[in-house]
C-alpha cells in the first residue's frame, strides 16, 4: 500500500467488514455495492465530450481556466485549456496509467514518471494520479451503511468504506454520502492513514448534462489548506459520441 495520499477514490486497509454483511439501502432501494457503482459511474459513458471550467482558490494566488476533454471507455482522455491565453493549448493526455503533458510555448511533450503522480494537476487541489486511478470503491474496498436517515433537513445514506488489504489505495477510510431516493452524492470525504480527514469533495448545482441530470460542480476542499480549493463547473456534456481512437494520440495532444 502507498503511504502517501493522493486523491479521488481509493482507501485503506481494514479486512474487517464484509461488503456481503452490508444492510440493503432501502426495502426497494439499491444495495450498498450499487450505490458505489452508481457514484463511480455518474459521469462515465462509452464516450464523452464536454466544456468545464476550473477556478483554483490558493493562499497567496487565484486563477480560473476553460478546458475542453474528451474520453473514451475508463483509460483514455484528453483535456486541453482553452483559456486564458497564456494556458491555452496547454493538454494533458492519459492512456492507461501513461500520461504526458504537452507544453505549447516549448513546443514539447513530457511523460510524467511515476515520482510526479502525486503532484499537483494543473496547480490545483487535485493530482495527476487522479486522471489514472482506476479503481472502484465496490471492488477495492469493503464498505457497510454507517447511518440512514434525515441529516441537516436531508434524507441520505452515508457508506463507510475501507481498503481491502491487497488494494493499491492511499487512503484509509472514504466516506460517501448521497441523497436517499436519487442517490446522487453530496460529498465524499477522504481521510489518511491514520484516520484523519484529508479531504472533502462536494457535489451540488445538480441539473441537466448531456440528458443525464448529474451535479453540475465539485469542490474540492483540502483539510490542511484552510480558504483553499478548486471548483470544478461542468458547462457542456456529450456522452457516448464516436470518438477515435486517434484523438487519444500524441499527435492529437500536440494539435
């Protein structure tokens, strides 16, 4: 197990729950590994296309930039900045646990080593081992429901999970909470080794994308960092277009 934590969904380890012992969510409702399936899906498709913006919030700086990606299956993507200027044309490309960056303004490509992965994507709260983790939270962690119920005036399911001993995750403990009826989430939290909260990514502005109705924006908050994070804002969404498989290229990252 990695001792060091990264970002987006993976845990620690605990063999102590069975996710086959987990209460269902509901009499008709989905289970527990459903719900899971459903958050690690929400945005996946065939393929996908979409226009989203990114303002990250830091101590001492402030930016916001528009970028375009595409996608194809679980391991192939492309995003490129549009905006600012200065950013624009700058890209980053992954297949399978590959990623390279493309640097317009030196003409040049560079492929991440593995020492890299942990740091930050595009200068936001987010890495570059979150564009290859591959992970799912059913597969990878056991998990049980931790409370059902109305919260702050909601109606939600909260799911406890931890790492199975043999997962390749960082963190040690992962809460997910999502609306009970829709099972949309609400936020995950991310805690470390040693059980203390890391992070906290929020999920609201829930409305139409690309037909599905999905949340429009992520917060990404950091525990450590007080007053920062990074917003993320879906502004277009396509799913399961054509796309080639030549749009995952270094050719086409250089374009």
């Amino acid at each position: 197990m990695q001792s060091k934590s990264k970002l987006a969904g993976a845990l620690l380890g605990a063999a102590l729950w069975l996710a086959a012992a987990a209460p269902a969510a509901g009499a008709a409702g989905l289970t527990p590994r459903q719900i899971l399936d459903h958050v690690d899906d929400l945005f996946r498709g065939k393929s996908s296309q979409g226009l989203m913006t990114m303002t990250v919030v830091t101590k001492h700086w402030q930016r916001t930039l528009t970028m375009q990606w595409w996608s194809k299956g679980k391991d192939r993507s492309l995003v490129r900045i549009l905006a600012p200027k200065k950013e624009a044309g700058t890209a980053t490309l992954r297949v399978g646990n590959n990623v390279w960056n493309y640097l317009p303004k030196v003409k040049r490509v560079i492929k991440l080593p593995s020492s890299m992965m942990s740091g930050s994507w595009m200068g936001s709260h987010f890495t570059n081992d979150d564009l290859v983790k591959e992970s799912r939270m059913a597969d990878d962690y056991t998990f049980k429901i931790t409370f059902q119920g109305v919260r702050d005036g909601r109606e939600i399911i909260e799911i406890t999970c931890r790492p199975k001993p043999d997962a390749a995750v960082v963190w040690g403990q992962v809460r997910v909470v999502v609306q009970a009826g829709d099972y949309l989430p609400l936020f995950m939290r991310y805690f470390d080794e040693d059980l203390h909260p890391a992070r906290t990514m929020y999920f609201t502005n829930v409305g139409d994308l690309g037909g599905r109705r999905l949340p429009r924006t992520m917060k990404m908050v950091p525990q450590d960092k007080p007053g920062e994070y990074t917003l993320v804002t879906y502004q277009k969404m396509r799913f399961d277009l054509e796309l080639a498989d030549s749009v995952f290229s270094l050719r086409s990252l250089r374009d």
